[in-house]
C-alpha cells in the first residue's frame, strides 16, 4: 500500500509536495500537462537514479534527456549552470519543455537556476535525494549559485511546478547526511511545530536513522512548516505583522558564520545545531526564554548526535563573519530567537555583552 503524502505549498503559485516510499510513479502528475520534453539534471554519483527517474518519465511519453553535473557544491558554478543551458540548446528547449532536478540541495538550487533563467523562466520539478534537500533547499523557490563573491549571492526566486521526495532514496543516504538534515527537522520543532521535538524525543535512537517509525511523519511535518511560511512570504520581505520567512533562519546567522570560518568542513545541520544552542542561550539571556528551553535544546540535538558546542578560540572571526553575512542589514546583526517555544521573532543588534556571553556558554562545554 502506498504511504504517500501530499502537502499542498500555498502562495501565487500552488504545487504538491508528494512524500513517500515508492513515488516516483507520480512524476508525470507533477509535471503537469503540456510539457513536450524534460531534461533531468542529475549529479554524477547518482547516474542510476537519474537514469531511472528519465526511465520512468519515458515510459509516461516524455523524450528525455540526462544532464550531469558534477557531485554536490561543484555543480553550483556559472561554468556548470553555461554547460546545462548549452545542453538546453542543443536540445531546442523550449517554454513548453521542463526541468527535473534529481538530488541533494546543490543540485536543486542549480537545476532550479537553470529553470529560472533558460527563456526566462521554464518549468521546473524537483527530486531531492537527501533530507536537507527535502526539508529544505527544494521547497520554497530559492535558486541559485556560487561564485567567488560568496555562496548563494547570485540567483533567484523561481517555484517549482512540484516536489517528489522519495523515502525509498534516503535509505542509502549516509548516516551523518542523515543527521545533517535532522537539524533543520528540528529547528522546524523549535520554531512552529513542537510535535516534532516530541516524536524525537519519543524516540531518539530512531530519529537519528532515516528508517525509523517516525521519518514519515517528521519529513512531512517539517515540509509542512516550510510550506505555510513560503506561502506567506515566498520572497522573505516579511510578512505583515509577522517575521514572515526569516524565521526559516533559526540558528543559521552563527550557523552559516562556523561553516565559512571552517572552510565549509562543517555539514550545514552541524553548523546550525551548534546556532540553535547559541541563540537559545541568547533568548535565555534576554528573558525570552527559561534555562528549561535551552537545555531541551542541548538533549534533543545531541541525542540525534548532532553537535551543541564549539571552540572556544574563534569569536572574532565569527563575529566578522556574522557582520557580512546576507541577512544583516546595513551592519546591525539580526539573530533569529525564541520568544517561547514556536514563537520566533527577530532580535536585532543584540547587547555586545549577551552576544559575548552566549558564545561563552555554547564553548564552555567544548573540551
Ligand atoms: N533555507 C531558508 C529558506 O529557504 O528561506
């Protein structure tokens, strides 16, 4: 019996996220009517799945083509994004043709930016193939790629036409890939959906593999989360009344500051772990928040075995970091906090010294 899941992403341009074991059957559904052909931009290691993606596409009737790319952030460059519109040319792509990105986020963001530029704009549907991507990079319209600027300064908003997140393709992710992307699960537990943090805390041990009894559960809940603010606040310039999509971005302004300080070493949900603690110790601090909270933090993140601490030598490269980061603005350092479980609001320009002692607490216990 098939367990797929559909959750429906609101906003000008609604489509599906389809969840479950086994669904790549549903593809042609999400492509929708009047596409003439596809091309499915897939990385190199995953040639089968990709084959087997075209495979299934073929056989609905569509002439498909494979594009590979390099694995992982390789595959985001403006060299890599040339190939791919080459290949589109070749193909006499037109506006009636479409785009099916097949793997981790990298890969989204890349198939997603080739979408929104080839003739301004082509259909494109995504297959992430890891669970950040899922959670994350392939729902919510955010494309992009890399250069030697900075990561992600140059793309775009373009939605996709609809999200196939197959179960069955996360049974050979790598444990620690796994991991990873349970940061952002969580983080969707912190800032709006608290049954998540109790489904983890239920049961750790399963949570922290992707074949236990909750992932269905926990990956729609998470895409769900995703799903309302985009809907809201597609292009994060704040919702009215509300901190609107920014809120997407609990634990990220230290988080995204490690990964750069690293070398980018760090997995992304290790990185955010480690922000999530930080800016609950900054809530603490504030009075947002009771030193319960920040301890719930601590237990469910490290229970998954994700990382709550970090060295206690870098503040100032972090700091440096933090300031140039996208979402500051005009230099003022914006930090996503809690105001109480599920009620993320924006604190800006922190106390220097909170700032200072936050990162003391979340170094203290490093050794
Ligand atoms: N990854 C955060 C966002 O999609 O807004």
């Amino acid at each position: 019996m098939s367990d797929a899941t559909t959750i429906r992403v609101g906003g000008p341009a609604p489509y599906d996220v389809v969840v479950g074991h086994a669904v790549t059957r549903e593809l042609p559904a999400l492509l929708g009517s009047g596409v003439a052909q596809v091309a499915v931009i897939a990385p190199v290691s995953l040639h089968d799945f990709g084959t087997s993606v075209g495979k299934t596409l073929g056989e609905a009737g569509f002439p498909v083509r494979l594009i590979e790319v390099p694995d992982g952030e390789d595959a985001k460059t403006a060299t890599v994004a040339a190939a791919c519109w080459q290949a589109l040319g070749d193909a006499n792509f037109t506006r009636s043709d479409a785009i099916v990105g097949v793997g981790g986020g990298a890969t989204t963001d890349l198939a997603g930016f080739v979408a929104a530029t080839w003739l301004r704009g082509v259909k494109v549907v995504h297959v992430p193939t890891t669970l950040l991507a899922m959670v994350d990079a392939a729902v919510g319209g955010k494309t992009g790629i890399n250069t030697a600027a900075g990561k992600n300064l140059v793309g775009s908003f373009h939605t996709p036409a609809g999200v196939l997140c197959s179960l069955t393709a996360l049974e050979t992710l790598p444990g620690p890939e796994w991991v990873s992307g349970m940061a952002e699960v969580v983080k969707a537990g912190f800032i709006a959906d608290p049954v998540i943090l109790d489904l983890v805390e239920s049961d750790s041990a399963s949570a922290a593999v992707a074949t236990g009894p909750h992932t269905l559960q926990l990956i729609t809940r998470a895409i769900q989360v995703k799903a309302d603010v985009v809907a809201v606040d597609l292009k994060e310039t704040g919702a009215v009344g509300s901190i609107g999509r920014e809120m997407l971005n609990y634990g990220h302004t230290l988080g995204h500051a490690i990964e750069k300080v690293e070398d980018y070493r760090w997995r992304h949900g290790e990185a955010i772990a480690v922000g999530m603690v930080f800016v609950a110790e900054l809530a603490a601090l504030q009075g947002r928040i009771p030193h319960e909270l920040v301890r719930r933090h601590r237990k469910v993140l490290s229970d998954i075995g994700l990382p709550v601490s970090y060295r206690g030598d870098r503040w100032e490269e972090l700091h440096a970091a933090m300031r140039v980061d996208k979402k500051s603005r005009a230099d003022r350092l914006r930090f996503v906090v809690l105001d109480g479980l599920g009620t993320p609001v924006i604190a800006e320009s922190p106390a220097p010294e909170d700032l200072v002692e936050a990162y003391k607490r979340v170094s203290e216990r490093s050794e």
